[in-house]
C-alpha cells in the first residue's frame, strides 16, 4: 500500500491510490472536457483499449499542482463487462439493479413522459453502450493533449468505436444553466476527507468504495473476484436538458417584481443564485456568504429552519440532502457523491423565449448501493413528498411533473402553495456503470480468452 493510503476507521485502511481519482476528488474550476460512450466490437480490442488507457487514469487524491494534466476516468456497463468477456459467474455477482441498466428502471426512478427511455438520445439505454470514458482540465491545451492520448488508442485499437461524444465546460461564474453556483456541497468519507459541511461527521468509505465497512457496519456486496471489486464503485450518468426559459417565465408569471422573482427561485432551489444558503441568509442574496467555503455549508435544518420558513422541507437542496431534519428515514444511508458538468450554450440573460440550444447538466452520481443511494433519492426524495409530509409534491426544480405539480412554502401567518410547476429538467439518457479500481481495469485488459 502507498503512502497515500489513510485510516478510514479503526484498523480499517482505506487503499486511496488503487481508487480511481475520478471518484474521489470534485471537478477543477474552471474546467473543460468531453464524455465519450464506446461500443467494443472485439473483446480482445476492448481489453487492449483499457490497457493502453491504464496509463492516463490516475488514482488518488488530486495534487496541489499546476502542471496537472486532465483527469481521465474510464468506466463499463454491464454489457460491457460481458463484451470484454468477463466471466459469467462474475457477472451474475453484480447487483440487480446494475445488471438491467438504467433505461430498464426508468418508470422507478421517475422517467416517464418526456423523459421516457423512449425519448432518450441514442445511444442511451440501448445494449450498445459498453465504455464510457471522461476527461475534464482546467483548460482547453491540457483537455487536448489528453484526448490525442485517447485517439491514439484508438486509432491502434480497431474493434472499438467511439459512439456519442459530449462536450462540457463551466458556465461564467461556475453556475448552473438556470443560474445558481454549483458544486458547493459534498460528503466528507472516513479515510479520504473532502467533505463540506462541518456540522456532517464523516461516512463511513463502505458508503462509496467496494471493499469497507459501510454505515450499517457490513461489507457492502461486492462483485468477484475480489480484484475485480475492491476499490471499485457505481456511477448513474445522466444527460440532463435544463427548459431555462420555462423557468424564468414560471418566476415571472408567479411574481409581481424582480425582487420577488429571485425569491421564489430561491425558495425552490434552496439557495441564492450566488450559493448562500436560504437557512443563513433568508431575505436577501450575500455573495460573500456563498463564496465562503468555510461558512456556505455551516447550517443544519433542526438547528436553525425546523420548520422550514427560511428553506422550505420541499426545496431542491433540502431534499436530495435532508441533513439533520427530522424526516422518515436515516439521512446518513442515502448519501451520495455529486458531480455535475455543465454542456451547451447559457441562455442570455434577460431572454424569456426558449432559443430551441440544448443545455443542460451531465450529472454523475457516485456511491456503492445504486439501489439505496442514487435509487432511493430520485424515487423517494425527488418524485415523492411523503418523507417530508407533502404527499403528491415532487421536487420543484428537478422532479417529473405534468404542468399540475406543486410545491409548499411554508411563511407566517399564511403559507403559500405554488400550483401548475411543469418540469425543468427533462433526462436526454442516463446509463449505470461500474468504475473500476485501478488493479481492476489491469485484470480486465489482461483476460484470457
């Protein structure tokens, strides 16, 4: 083991330089960078294509370094473990969930109407997706010499194809298409570190690497041989289309001044367009306040907005993250890691008229349990109100609603009840990959067979 390897718990080591570096370490800012979905046509082409990858994938934790180069994080299917020839009795060792991919879960998850897998952008959701592959620099020179890394192995690997590309960079401000700072908060892991909020204890490393103790004490199941899932974790990518106009027209028509426009954006968000949380700053947007790592994330829910007139329980922030409210359920079991990269054009400022660009989010949701993690939050957190007492309300940012959903915004001495939301957010396509660890990747480029 590396010096790198730290404690995540009482004689429990956490092997930090065998985990790929894309599961553990956000995004640079600003960032550029390109997702790419493979098709390989040849186990043997697939199995040469990791190796000559091996060496642009990095493991552990980032470094404070100028010079550093891109990121590199390469992930596979289901269907693209059984096309590289995995054995079957390590393939039926894989999750349920993992194994019918995400398209097959839709109508759990909530991707219905538009959103439904039949809408979706090819080649999402259909068998040919089997290797997804990401880079991400601070600037557009280091993304390119990353991708010439990338063309060569492919050009020297005939037998796989490169089937859907992707370009993403950060929005000016490091905000969202809707106009909200982004990447603000995140779990901090036994072993590891990296988390934002000072009032969270850290997660135990089982909760989002194969291979520890997760936070009921157990080993989470894990896929065999053990070479093949230790240090290794799950992603839910997702292609996310923002409707930005549809958005700012629903602030509008249900606001009578600016003012009460940026409010309202707020309340549904959970944040101030800068990042200031509603909790620590209720009336007003403070850019110092949402800058400020350091104070951005020091709230909880019971402590300072039991019930919820600052930031209200159905806000988008307060639902994929309940913190320490009270709530049906364990917050702590249903954590997972975020990370989001923004593609397309911003729509100006200003405009009300959706211009027809696609923009949106390429979300990646990281954690070892896609059932209770990345599952349990879209289903019951996003898509149900009942956790919080609002039977029927979804989330009013990022749930699946039909022009008829609402949402409760609890004031004094009268709360208000917003009607007819439409969605925001329409999914584009959305895959369930397997990261493997670093030894992993090494073990798939060299079967036999």
């Amino acid at each position: 083991m590396s010096e790198a390897a730290s404690t995540s718990g009482p004689g429990v080591s956490v092997e930090i330089d065998d985990i790929q570096s894309g599961a553990l370490h956000a995004r640079p800012s600003p960032y550029v960078g390109r997702f790419f979905l493979l098709r390989i046509d040849d186990r043997h082409a697939g199995r040469a294509m990791l190796g000559r990858m091996l060496p642009a994938t990095e493991g552990g934790l980032p470094t404070v370094n100028p010079d550093q180069g891109a990121w590199v994080t390469v992930a596979l299917t289901f269907q693209g473990l059984r096309a590289l020839g995995v054995p079957q009795e390590s393939l039926d060792s894989f999750p349920p969930e993992f194994q019918q991919g995400m398209a097959a879960r839709a109508e759990h998850l909530g991707d219905t109407g538009e959103s439904d897998p039949a809408q979706w952008e090819k080649p999402f959701g259909t068998p040919d997706v089997h290797m997804g592959i990401v880079a991400l620099a601070p600037d557009a020179e280091r993304l390119q010499k990353a991708l010439e890394h990338e063309r060569a192995a492919l050009q020297e690997t005939p037998g796989v194809e490169i089937i859907w590309q992707q370009e993403v960079h950060q929005l000016p401000g490091g905000r969202t298409s809707f106009g909200f700072r982004d990447g603000i908060s995140h779990p901090g892991i036994e072993g590891v570190g990296s988390g934002t909020n000072p009032h969270e204890a850290p997660l135990k490393a089982g909760e989002f690497i194969l291979g520890y103790p997760d936070e009921t004490g157990n080993l989470p199941p894990m896929p065999q041989p053990e070479v093949l899932g230790r240090n290794g974790t799950y992603l839910a990518v997702r292609k996310l289309h923002t409707k930005v106009a549809a958005w700012r027209q629903y602030l509008r028509s249900n606001s009578s001044s600016p003012e009460e426009e940026g409010l309202l954006g707020a309340k549904m968000v959970g944040r101030w367009p800068s990042g200031a949380p509603l909790t620590l700053s209720p009336d007003h947007d403070d850019e110092a306040l949402g800058a400020d790592p350091h104070r951005n994330n020091a709230f909880g829910y019971k402590e300072n907005d039991d019930r919820g007139l600052k930031c209200p329980a159905g806000a988008h922030i307060r639902r994929i993250n309940p913190r320490d409210a009270t709530i049906v359920g364990a917050t702590r079991l249903h954590r997972i890691i975020r990370r989001g990269t923004s593609y397309g054009p911003p729509l100006p400022e200003g405009v009300l008229e959706d211009d027809g660009a696609d923009r949106g989010l390429i979300g990646v949701f990281i954690g070892a349990h896609l059932d209770r993690q990345f599952e349990f939050i879209k289903s019951e957190w996003v898509e149900d109100g009942n956790f919080i007492g609002f039977s029927g309300e979804k989330d009013p940012v990022a749930g699946h609603h039909d022009g008829t959903g609402t949402m409760t915004v609890p004031a004094k001495p009268v709360r208000r009840r917003l009607q007819n939301l439409p969605s925001f957010v329409v999914t584009r396509g959305g895959e369930y990959c397997f990261l493997p660890s670093l030894s992993a990747l090494r073990w798939l480029s060299e079967l036999k067979g």
